[in-house]
C-alpha cells in the first residue's frame, strides 16, 4: 500500500476529510489508532490544516502519520486547565473577528488570541465586523479601537456584511492562503465567509452530506475552498480563551509595542509593574502604549482566568 499527503480539511470528532491541497477533492478518513503527536498534550492529536500521511485500506483512508507543523493555533480550556486543544494548523493567516457590539467587545479575550498567534507565529489581522450598526452612533469609539490596535502594530480591517464594506480587501488578503476565522459566538463569521463565497454555507456541513453519507454534520473545524482563490477555516465561536505553555516572565514580549519600549527599561529582566526606571510603564504614562493593552498584560500575570 502507497502512502499519499494530504490535508485536513474538516475534524468531525473521530473522523476526518482530507484533500490534497491545492486540488479540492475532499475524500473521508480515520485516524489509525496508534497515531499520536510525540509529546502532545492536546485533546485532538489532529486537527484541520495539518498535513497527513494516509495510506487506502479497501475504500477507506487511513492517517499514518501528522507530519511537523509550521505553526499552530493552540488553547487551554479554562474549564480543565490541563487539557488544551488545538484550533488549527499551518496557518497562514488567523483572522480575529470582533464587533464592538453585538455582542459587546471583552479586549482581554482579544489580547489573549494576539498574544498566542505571536507565541506560535502566526499573521493576525483583526476583522471589526458590523461597523454598519456603530460606525454612525459610535464613530469616537471605532476610531479609538483603532488607534489601541494599530498603535500596537495591527492591521485591523472594518467591515460589513450589509454594505460589503471591506470584503473586497478581505477576499484579496486571504487569496492563496490559507487561513483561519476565530472569535466569540455571534460575532458575525459565518457571514463573513458566506459574503466572501456566497456559494458557501458555513452551517450546512456540505462537506459531511457529500462525503460522509450525512453523517457527522457537526463539524467542530472546517475548511472550505473560496471561489476567488484560498482557503478559509470557520471555528465554532470561542467562550475562554486560556494561554497555553508560556511563563509569566515571558508574556510581555509577545505584546509587540512592550517588547519595543522594554529595551529601555533600567531593570532587565523587567515585569513592568513595580521596577523603577521601566519604559513600558513609562510609554504607558505617555500614551504610546495604550492602556486597556497594558491592563490586559496585568491580567495575564495573575493566575489564569476565564475571559468571558
């Protein structure tokens, strides 16, 4: 039996669809039971954008082998702090959907997503969707988002599915990539992809009716092919978000504008809360670290919590 690569395009729990990539023709597959990551501590030892090796046994492919990934996407359940589960693999972009509104922004919880794609090196973009029901009562805030993100060295793309604003740049930022949707519940990113791709229906589980005999139609992570190039992963809507393998001594330099001003602290090393002479508090003083970023660098130091 011939060994082939393939991705992972869809995590259905004990089963999976694969598809050599770039070709889209996705085929289902199990996992053979001896196969796990050396020394992972996840709860999936799979997951969508990991690169296989799969050999076919009669009609049914087998996964041999999880090849190394590039970079991944990876979090802690604040409910069982031991387990950890990884959202997606080889990445290409993540971007981090947020409304200011509807449902309410909690900037920590953002924090918290950009501080994880700097641990494992992955390209965020920050999506602020629905900018249609705020930008006219609210526009001080829209632009006060914007200065604390694009300060810190973020893109932030503003858009909407009603008026299509930014949709357009999107489609041209996620062209022949592949990348990820992740953010709250109800922050619009089924509808982001659907504007994207109208042929596409997050929801449905097409890939699961066409491949799995309509079985396993909750898909916990998929990918779907967009019609103007690339490859978009929606992930179900994220309530806590706990960091994963990173020390206390370590958070600050994965907050770019603190990493920046820290090398002119008096003290190294620096935590940046009590230390005479320390140039993030005093940037932060200045205005030119904001402070909701700093106080959501305050909030990882202390022990972990849900950010809900």
């Amino acid at each position: 039996m011939k060994d082939s690569l393939a991705t992972v395009v869809k995590n259905a729990g004990s089963h999976y669809v694969l598809s050599p990539l770039p070709e889209w023709a996705p085929f289902p597959a199990v996992l053979r039971g001896r196969v796990r990551l050396k020394g992972s501590t996840a709860t999936n030892p799979v997951a969508v954008g990991d690169l296989v090796r799969y050999e076919m046994d009669a009609d049914k492919a087998q996964i041999t082998e999880i090849l190394p990934r590039r970079n991944y996407l990876i979090r802690r359940s604040t409910n069982l702090s031991r387990q950890a589960h990884i959202i997606a693999a080889n990445l290409d972009r993540a971007f981090l959907v947020v409304s200011l509104y509807f449902p309410e922004i909690k900037l920590p919880f953002l924090d918290r997503l950009l501080v994880t794609c700097e641990v494992y090196g992955i390209h965020p973009v920050i999506v602020l969707s629905k900018v249609d029901l705020y930008r006219d009562a609210a526009p001080e805030e829209v632009t006060h988002f914007h200065a604390i993100y694009e300060g810190a060295g973020y893109e932030v793309i503003d858009c909407s599915v009603v008026s299509g604003e930014g949709i357009g740049r999107l489609r041209e930022e996620m062209r022949g990539r592949i990348c990820l949707f992740s953010g709250e519940s109800g922050v619009g990113k089924s509808s982001l992809i659907k504007a994207l791709d109208p042929s596409l229906d997050p929801k449905t589980g097409q890939i699961s009716a066409a491949h799995l005999q309509g079985k396993h139609t909750t898909s916990l992570y998929e990918m779907y092919p967009l019609a103007s190039g690339g490859y978009v992963i929606d992930s179900p809507g994220i309530r806590g978000f706990g960091l994963v393998d990173l020390e206390k001594e370590e958070i600050a330099k994965y907050f770019p504008e603190m990493l920046k001003a820290s090398a002119n602290c008096r003290f190294t090393p620096c935590t940046h809360t009590h230390e005479p002479g320390c140039a993030v508090k005093a940037a932060v003083e200045e205005g030119v670290i904001s402070p909701e970023r700093y106080n959501s660098y305050l909030g990882m130091l202390e022990e972990d919590k849900k950010f809900r």
